[in-house]
C-alpha cells in the first residue's frame, strides 16, 4: 500500500507538477524540476533516518536482487571473503550470488529451526571471521516474518543489511553499518527504485569488471544519474519521505506499526485456532505470519478474505499459510478488519478435535 495522501497529492499533481506543464512521468532527469525531485528525496531520507554525512545515498535500479550481487562486486576488496547470515530465502539468495565472486560462507543459519527459519541466528563477534570484508543480513525476513531483534557485533568488520521490507518502520542507527540497502516497494514507492545508503570508505574499491551499472563510486560520483533514474518512483519516494516526517518521522511510524502487529499478535496469542510459527523474540512488525494446521483451510482462509477485500494474505509460495504484510502504509483500521475476519472464519469453519469454539 501506499499512504493515501500521497496518492492523492500524486493525483494533484498527475498532469502539471508545479508550473511545468508536464508530468512527472514525462519529465527529463535532466531538467531542474527533476533535480530539485532528486535533491529534495534524499534530503528528506537523510533527515528521516538521520543519516550521517559520511554516507552516501544512492538511488538506482534493479530491485534488492540486483544488490546481491553489486554488495561484493563493490566491497569484497582487501581480502576477498565475506560472511553471511543466512535466516531466510532472501538471505540465502545474498549468498549464494555472492559465493560467486570469492570466499563466502554461512557464517550463522536459523534453516535447521522447527519450522525453518522460525528464528535469527544469534551471534557475537566470534561468528565472524576477522578478516571478512563485511558481514550480510537480511534485517527483516519477509517471507518467514521475522526480525533481527539485534544489530550483530561485528566489531570493526562493515555490517551490510537488506532492510527492503523495514526500511523507514523505526528508527535505526545507521552508524552501526557500513550499507544499508532495500528495493523500495514495501514501504518506499512503487517498484523499480532500489535505496543504497553507503559509508563513503566502502565506496571507489570495486572489481575491475564491475558493471558501470552495479559500480557505487560511478554512481555517487553522478549522483544516481550517470544513465536515466527511475524518476516516477524517486519522486514518489520523495512525496513518502515527506509523510512520514508530516505525521512525527520514524519515531511516530514505529508507534502506530507497533500498534498495528500487537493487535495481530495479542489476538493470535490468546485464541488456539491459529497458530502464530515465529519465535517471540523476533517476530516482524511487518509481516505476520499464521496457520490453522490444515493447508486446505488455510487456502480457504485466504479466498474468502480475499473475497472479503482483505488481499494478498496467502503465504508466499515456498511456505504456504498465511502473512499479514503490514507495512507502513496499512492503516491500524485494515487489521482490525483482518482480526475480525480471522474471528469469524473461526467460528465458520470449527476444526475437527478442536476445543476451543
Ligand atoms: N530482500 C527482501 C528482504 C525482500 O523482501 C525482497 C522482495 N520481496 C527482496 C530482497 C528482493 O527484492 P527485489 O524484488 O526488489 O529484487
């Protein structure tokens, strides 16, 4: 979803922005109106997230998948080895692009966890070995619904997250990693705008045959216009940015997503006919998952919801049940239609055996 006033600032906007006859969509990222679009995006995410001024932000193309593979091609520099935490399917596929180009290893998995990936590894500094390039996690498993509960102690090593589906939910100390990156369709804009917040030390030390496209320096030093950008999603980025800080910034977005997944959860947690599969410790606040233990109610489950106006609550593919995906957008008013609606299902559709209804 996307807040609706900045659809509706979008719609304002649609067919002239300010007085320059044209739509965004139409508009050269080479004229001012665009500059001042780009410009006025990244000053609003710097501000957002408190981004220090030793760290570039880069917006480029490509989605997160394509950062799996520019993450090493740009940092894997002095000694060619990096570690990785693998605590779901998106981290694995971190990994395994990027065993590619080096020594990679799995330096900590949740894939033995019952059921899979139903947690975070924990770690401390020793998990990692000291001569890594950098350390990559995936901060919020959007698939499994969980959620580092801590920033792992790399010591000097530079942390690298995947934040695609948390980024701009709470506030984060940007300082305590060395990049930060997220395709920006959850809660940032429509696809095709991928976010790289870069330490500027990281950036100039890529391999020789780094695509121009995938180099950071390259692009930092054309601040992300060394070719087209995808100037509709960067414009609505911005118009997003702008909500946020509107409303009381990451602080105020953490308050009402917190509010949102405890509503879920507190249902969830005090009735047996879903079950909730995430260890508590690290559930997401942005995507929550459940089941009823029968895949063929589950399916059920998801139809009618959708038949309901409740979309998209089918869980990905690889796992089945359900997912909630909350994200910033999601107005408390659309779970508490959800937690109605998983209350009645219930009541419509009593399992066999079961002693709860
Ligand atoms: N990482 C995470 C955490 C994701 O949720 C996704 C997409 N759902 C990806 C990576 C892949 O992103 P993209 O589709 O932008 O390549």
């Amino acid at each position: 979803m996307l807040p609706m006033e900045v659809l509706e600032r979008a719609q304002s906007e649609m067919l002239s922005y300010g007085d320059s006859g044209m739509s965004v969509m139409e508009m050269s990222h080479r004229t001012p109106e665009f500059e001042e679009i780009l410009h006025g995006a990244e000053s609003a995410l710097r501000e957002l997230m408190s981004i220090p001024d030793n760290y570039k932000v880069l917006f480029l193309q490509g989605g997160a998948s394509t950062q799996f593979a520019a993450v090493p091609l740009n940092l894997l520099s002095s000694h060619k080895c990096a570690d990785y935490v693998v605590s779901g399917q998106f981290s694995k596929k971190a990994y395994l692009e990027a065993k590619k180009y080096g020594d990679v290893v799995i330096a900590a998995s949740s894939a033995g966890a019952s059921p899979t990936f139903s947690t975070v590894p924990v770690t401390t500094k020793s998990s990692f070995r000291p001569d890594a390039d950098y350390v990559h996690i995936c901060f919020n498993n959007t698939i499994y619904g969980t959620k580092f509960n801590y920033i792992p102690d790399t010591e000097n090593i530079p942390l690298v997250a995947d934040m695609s589906s948390c980024i701009c939910s709470e506030p984060i100390d940007v300082s305590r990693f060395g990049l930060i990156y997220a395709g920006a369709q959850k809660n940032i804009a429509p696809a095709g705008l991928t976010i790289v917040i870069v330490r500027e030390d990281l950036i100039g030390s890529a391999r020789e045959d780094t695509p121009a496209m995938l180099d950071y320096k390259l692009m930092a030093d054309n601040d992300s216009m060394y070719n087209t950008p995808p100037c509709w999603c960067i414009y609505m980025a911005k118009l997003v940015f702008e909500w946020i800080l509107s409303i009381g910034g990451l602080e105020e977005m953490k308050r009402r997503n917190e509010k949102k997944a405890s509503l879920l959860y507190d249902y969830l947690d005090g009735q047996k006919y879903y079950t909730a599969p995430v260890d508590r410790k690290c559930r997401s606040i942005m995507n929550v998952v459940f089941v009823t233990g029968d895949a063929e109610l589950d399916k059920k489950f998801a139809k009618e919801a959708a038949e309901a106006g409740l979309k998209n609550l089918k869980g990905h593919r690889s796992v089945g049940g359900m997912r909630a995906s909350i994200y910033n957008a999601m107005p408390y008013e659309g779970v508490v239609a959800l937690v109605e609606f998983m209350k009645k299902f219930a009541q419509e559709n009593p399992k066999l055996g079961s002693d709860e209804l």
